[in-house]
C-alpha cells in the first residue's frame, strides 16, 4: 500500500481560532489520550495482583511501554489513512497536514508498532507462553480494520464496537494474564468496564466533525443518529458505566473498595451537559472527547486501586 495522497501541503488557514504550530502539534500527538493504553494494563495488573499478592513490576513496565507504542501506531496511521479519503482536509492538528509528508508519517508510525510488539513479544517469551501476544496481535488487528483500507470498519460505523474489545476484553485480560497466567471473572468483568468507557471516548469525538465524515462517506454512529440524538445517549451511556459497578460490587465480583471509582460521576455530567446544551456548535464541543478521557482515567484509576486496596482489608 502506497501511504502517499499526493501533495499535501501543511495547513495554514485556521477555522475557529488561531493556534500557534506548537499548538497545533500538541493537538496532533494528543498526549491525554495515552492514558487509554494505560487503564486496562493498570487495571488488569491490579486485578491480578488483588487475587494472588504478586505484581512483577518488570511485566507491568513493559507492557505499559508497549501498549502506549501501540496507541501511538494507531493514532499516528489513522491520521495516514483518513488523509487518503479527505476527511481530514479541515482538520489542522492532523500529521499529515502538519508535515506534508504522510509515506513519512506512515513508517513513524509502524516504527512504534514494531517497538510495541517486540516488548509483547520479550514477554511472551520469558513466559513461555504466547497468549499475550495472541491477544495484543488481535488486538492490533481490529486497531487497523478501523481505519486500514480495504476494510476502513471505522466508516461503516463500526469504530466502536472495535474500540471495546481492543481497549477492553482483550487488553485487560491480556494485561491480567501477563501477571497471573489465569483467568478470572472480575477481570472479564473490569474489562467490560473499561471497553465502555473507552468506546465513548471515540463516540464523543465525532460530534463536531460530522460534516466532514458525512463529506467523505464515514458514517459513524453520530453522522447516523445526528448530533440531538447522539447527545441525548451520553447521560444514559455515562449511567451504565457506574450502573455496572454498582451491579458487580452487589454481586461480590468487584469489592466495595471500586466504589471508590464513582469519583468518575462529575466528569460524566460535565460531559453529558456540554453535548446536550452545544451537541450542534463544533467549536464548543471539540474538546468533549477529553472529558471522555478524563471520566475514562478516574473511573479507571480508582477501579485498580479498589482492586488493591482490597487486599488490605
């Protein structure tokens, strides 16, 4: 596959504002939004280390690593891959239009992915054991269905349905087995928890950029239902995340401890408030998806140090 869209110049017109280039390449390599390859590993550790009383902090450093090498594969091949369809013409932050040069852009990014995979794959050779690479490997794989042609999965509104399993099921339980070699029903549980509240991060970013999805035939979930209706979904969407801790702590999966990550609620109203009042003001709302982060951290954050603090009592 060629990477390369023809001559792309770096963007120089601005739509709402007037950021500085720093600014903009800020915006481009997103730093807030590593913190979703770091919850489900923190989780799932957390997990594994409530159960048996051990944490190999060598294992949890480089799957960490790795998974942020990963995250940035993603980020930085997605930016690759929706130039080549034009949705992200307007979008000023993206590294193609930063730099002009996306066959450039394109190897930086499989240059993290290889630096990932090697870490996945150190670990599954010290233990012997290739189930966490299995599951990093599918993982990547549905990481590129969503925006890798041909199947471009991300377009048919599919992104975050791919999003749960990658961030969810299959990150923490990959990031519990890495400890434990085991399963358990709290970290198949947890990693439900977890796949939501990273599936309505992506959901949230997708408000104010309709125009340009619907532009280029991207038909996510919120060019399907409209911005009102989108909107309308958040609170019931943000009420399911704690409705689940609530439910698994009254069933004894998770600890009394976890309630702990109800500190989460303000963030979801936060969020929940500023798309029902600004769902159709783009200029308002582009920042919705780093609430989402935010309520993603705290929820997550406070589930693992649940999961610990129960081995204290």
């Amino acid at each position: 596959m060629n990477p390369d869209v023809g001559q792309v110049q770096p963007a120089a017109e601005v739509a709402w504002s007037d950021p500085s280039r720093r600014q903009l390449w800020m915006a481009a390599l997103k730093p807030p939004m590593y913190s979703v390859a770091i919850i489900p590993i923190w989780v799932g550790s957390a997990i594994a280390y409530a159960q048996s009383g051990v944490l190999d902090l060598g294992v949890l450093g480089v799957f960490l690593g790795a998974a942020i090498c990963i995250l940035a594969w993603v980020n930085i091949s997605n930016d690759v891959f929706d130039a080549q369809t034009g949705v992200d013409k307007n979008k000023l932050h993206s590294l193609v239009n930063l730099t002009g040069k996306p066959g450039r852009v394109f190897w930086v990014g499989n240059a993290f992915l290889a630096l990932g995979l090697l870490g996945i794959l150190w670990l599954s050779w010290r233990q012997s054991d290739p189930t966490v690479l299995l599951l990093v490997l599918l993982a990547c794989g549905l990481g590129y269905a969503y925006q890798g042609p041909p199947l471009r999965l991300g377009y048919q509104g599919l992104g975050e349905i791919l999003c749960f399993f990658s961030f969810g099921p299959l990150a923490v339980l990959a990031a519990h087995y890495s400890q434990s070699q085991t399963w358990s029903l709290p970290g198949l549980a947890a990693s439900l928890v977890v796949g939501m509240a990273t599936s309505l991060i992506l959901f949230c970013s997708h408000f104010h950029q309709v125009q340009d999805d619907l532009a280029c035939g991207k038909r996510s979930p919120v060019a399907r239902l409209g911005t009102l209706r989108s909107a309308r979904l958040i609170p019931w969407l943000c009420s399911s995340l704690f409705a689940l801790m609530l439910l698994f702590v009254g069933l004894g999966i998770f600890p009394a401890w976890t309630l702990l990550s109800l500190a989460g609620i303000p963030f979801a109203v936060r969020l929940s408030r500023l798309l029902g009042t600004y769902h159709d003001q783009p200029q308002r709302i582009s920042h919705s998806k780093f609430i989402a982060v935010s309520l993603h951290f705290w929820l997550g954050l406070f589930l693992g140090l649940g999961f610990i603090l129960s081995r204290y009592g």
